[in-house]
C-alpha cells in the first residue's frame, strides 16, 4: 500500500514537473515571438526597401514560431532567423552604399560643372584679352579702311565668342539640371520609403513623430487619435501571423480611406494606429466615432488559401493638443484614454 501511494506521488510529481516543462517552453516560444515582432517594429522599418525583400521570409519565421510546429522545424528555426537577418543587412549595407553613390555622384557633377565653368571662363577671359589687345594696336593705324576691316573681324570675333559661351553654358546647365532631377527623384524615394510603415503603406512612427514636433513647434491646434485593435493577439494566436498581418494591412487600408487629405494616419507599433487631426476636440470626437463604426467589420482574410470572415473592432482614445504639451506626454494621454474605452467595452461585452 505504501508502495502504490509512493508511486502514485513520484508520478504526481513527475506530471508537475512535465507541466512546469510545458509552461516554460510556452513562455520561451511567447519570448521567441515578441522578440520577432521587436525585430519587425523597430529593425526594419529602418530601410524599408530591405524589409520588404525579407517579407516572405519573416512570414515563414513567424509561421515556425507556434506551439503547434513540430519540433525538427522549431529546431530550425534559429538558423532560418539568422539567414533572413543575414540578408536583410546584406541588403541594407546595399541601399546604403547606393545612397553614398548618389552623394558622390552629386557631389562629382557639381564639381565637374565648377570646373567646367572655370575652365570656359578662363578660355573666354583669354579671349576678351586677345580682343582687347588688337584693339589697343588699332590705335597705330592710320588707314581708315584698314581700321574698319580690323574692327569687323574683332566685333564677329566677340559674337562668336559670346554665343559659344552662351550655347555651352546653356548646354552644361541642361545636363546638370538633367542631373539633379534624377538625384532628387531618388532622394524624394528615399525619404518616402524612409517614413512609411513596409507592412501597411501608412507613415510610420519616425515621420509621425516628425509630423508631431512640426505642428508642436508651430503652435497650432490639432488633436490626436489613437485606434487599438480588440483582442488582436486571438487572431495571431488562432490564425497566424500571416492572418495578423492581411487584418492589419486591411485595416490600415479602410482608415486610411477614412482621413481627410491634410490629416496624418500612421502605425504607432503593432496593432495600434495613431491620427493627427487638424480640427477642434468636438469635431475629432465626432469623426473618431464615425470612423469606428466603418472600421468595425468583418473582414476578408486568406487562411491557408482558405478565405475567413473575422469581425475586427478597435477601442480608440481622443485627446487635444494642450499648449507647452510634448509629444510624449500627448501620445500617454490618447493611450489612456483608449483603455479607458477598451476597458468599458471589456466590462459591458456580453459572456
């Protein structure tokens, strides 16, 4: 007897113990999955071109990191992680040494066009003297004609001077011009793809921030809104990242619609979207609550080539601007008035 009631606590224990087990591994895979999502929030959106390239990849990082993968693919995982991010700074380190070309190009074409200037303006300044100097031994000639034959000669001399002078400036000005369209064609693609969110096409936290210290350092009135996505970890927990993300983009794309052209709409991080609204805290909470009703709906998802209908709702907080505020203290001020919303809806949401 007392040997069954001993086995039966060694194997108690030995449960508790495969439980323990279970429970860390579960904690490690949560740690493993939010420092994927911290790689993606806060590394990529730093060349955003690069990112992009890596996307496929990440997904499939995203889809082996589930307590339901089976061991030999969790066991690869580490290394699959470490190729993506391999190529992700490979083709980082491209971009950027793209982006110094066009800073050596630039500053090469302009030092060609002072050179090239300097040069016909030497050429021409030699020129002027010849002139000048045969029209300084004129002064010795006695014959009339002579001088009048002589003075033709030096007058086309100069009109020819003066229109090859014009013709290759004009000419080395359109070739610069030429250039620089081109330098600031690509620079004005740089700069957008350095402000935009590579999942949902939004701007990101960098240029909403931006956007913010703008409207801060001009004084003017404005007002913030932040939207939450309800429970949006289910859908990630339930469905996979890859639903996560064609929910965001999704979602991204009907608020987007939703804003008026002067208005700023961006990704904060995750699943939260901050607006700026150039309008009075009455008139923002009107449109905030406009907005929610179009953005609660049920949306079109592909799951494992399967297409899903979700319903996706999101709390969203509304707070004006107060003179003297930074932007820190204004962003804490939305986020808590949004999980105040949230956790209103949370307490009234039916069981």
């Amino acid at each position: 007897m007392i040997s069954l009631k001993d086995s039966l606590s060694e194997l108690d224990r030995k449960v508790r113990e495969v439980e323990q087990g279970r429970e860390f591994a579960r904690k490690c895979l949560k740690l493993w999955q939010s420092s994927l999502r911290a790689v993606e929030e806060q590394v990529f959106p730093l060349f955003p071109e690069a990112a992009r390239k890596s996307e496929e990849d990440w997904q499939q990082v995203h889809c082996c990191v589930q307590e339901s993968a089976p061991q030999d693919v969790l066991d690869a995982t580490p290394r699959l992680v470490e190729r993506v991010l391999h190529d992700y700074a490979q083709e980082s380190r491209r971009v950027q040494r793209e982006d110094l070309e066009s800073v050596k190009a630039i500053l090469e074409v302009m030092a060609e066009a002072v050179g090239s200037t300097r040069m016909r303006t030497r050429t021409y300044s030699q020129s002027m003297e010849g002139v000048c100097e045969t029209l300084g031994q004129l002064g010795s000639t006695e014959s009339l004609e002579e001088m009048r034959r002589r003075l033709a000669q030096e007058a086309l001399r100069v009109r020819e001077g003066v229109a090859r002078m014009v013709q290759e400036s004009e000419a080395s000005l359109m070739s610069m011009e030429k250039d620089l369209r081109t330098f600031r064609a690509r620079l004005a693609a740089a700069e957008e793809a350095a402000c935009t969110d590579p999942l949902t096409g939004l701007r990101n936290r960098r240029e909403l921030e931006r956007q913010l210290e703008a409207r801060i350092q001009a004084q003017v009135p404005f007002c913030a809104l932040l939207f939450d996505l309800d429970d949006f970890k289910s859908i990630n927990d339930r469905f996979g990242h890859a639903c996560g993300d064609q929910a965001l983009r999704q979602f991204a794309e009907v608020l987007n619609q939703q804003v008026r052209p002067g208005d700023v709409v961006a990704r904060w991080g995750g699943d939260e979207f901050f607006v700026i609204f150039d309008c009075t805290m009455k008139d923002a909470l009107r449109r905030s609550q406009e907005i929610s009703m179009v953005l609660t709906r049920r949306y079109k998802l592909d799951w494992n080539g399967k297409p899903i209908m979700l319903p996706i709702s999101a709390s969203s907080g509304v707070v004006e601007y107060g003179p003297g505020e930074t932007a820190a203290t204004l962003f804490r001020r939305a986020d808590e008035a949004m999980y105040l919303v949230k956790s209103k809806r949370l307490v009234t949401r039916p069981d």
